[in-house]
C-alpha cells in the first residue's frame, strides 16, 4: 500500500458530499418557498412527481414552489396576528450511487410542522425520496424527483435502496 489514496474512492466521497448538499438546499428551498432557488436544483429538463402534482422542467417546478409560497401567505394572513405556522423538512437513511457523470440517491424524510393552535410541532408527513441525478457545470441537479408520501398510502413495493 503505497499511503496515497485512490483518487476514484476520492472523487466518490466528494460526489457523495455534493448530492448529500444538494438535497439539502433543497429542503431550505422547499421550506422558504424560494422558488428561483428550488428551480435551480434541478436541470432545465427534469421531472418533479409528488402525490398531489407533476411537474416537467425547471420553470414548471419553479412554478409549483410559487405556488406553495401563495398558499403559505394566503394562510399567515388568515391566522394573524397568530405566530405563523412553519413546516420543516429533513432528510435521513441517505443511499447515493455514483456511476461516471450520472448518479441516483434515496432518502427518507418526513416533516415537522406546528399548524395547531399552541404551535407545538409535530410530524404530519414521511416518506421517500427517489433521484435521479446528472453532473452539470454548475454541478449536480435533480434530472428526476419522485416523492413518495407514506402517510398518503404511496410506498415503493420494493426496498428501493438497492
């Protein structure tokens, strides 16, 4: 053993570390609404699948997450002068495989929100998510996002963990 690393297992590790962030801007995107920057995880191509939605292509994902935004402020406005509500994400039992210049990643998340009238949090939702992923120049991005909702009854039939 020569004492240098393998610059594969290297590149692997650093591969990891970028789509491990990735899916974390975009939990912070989901969570403030910020659409410019939840559109930008993705590749102007990709597909976003949730149980409620469908969306192809950055500007169309761009637009959902305005919609949330629309949505979260009609509903703040309703509860005022009520502290307002918050919903946060998190991701965890991350599986990420890297082949070349394309990889795919599964995690479980699931969410905390305080939308009751004490505003103690608790978990309404969890499930999974499936990606798809391409190295760009500006890095990694989602090329395909699929959200499974346990709560809502979808589950992957298999162990999608490989």
């Amino acid at each position: 053993m020569s004492g240098q690393p393998d610059p594969a297992a290297l590149q692997d590790m650093i591969d990891k570390m970028e789509i491990g962030e990735l899916q974390s801007r975009y939990m912070y995107a989901l969570d403030w609404q910020d659409a410019e920057t939840y559109g930008s995880v993705f590749t102007e191509e990709a597909v976003l699948s949730w149980p409620e939605g469908h969306a192809e292509g950055r500007a169309n994902i761009q637009a959902a997450c305005a919609r949330m935004r629309e949505f979260v402020r009609k509903r703040d406005e309703a509860d005022a002068p009520a502290k307002p509500a918050r919903l946060r994400h998190f991701l965890a039992n991350r599986v990420i495989e890297v082949q070349g210049d394309r990889a795919r990643a599964v995690a479980y998340w699931f969410d905390l929100s305080n939308d009751n009238q004490p505003r103690w949090p608790y978990i309404p939702a969890y499930g999974l998510y499936e990606d798809e992923l391409a190295r760009t120049p500006d890095g990694w991005r989602f090329t395909s996002r699929k959200i499974y909702n346990e709560i809502s009854g979808e589950s992957p039939a298999e162990n999608p963990a490989w």
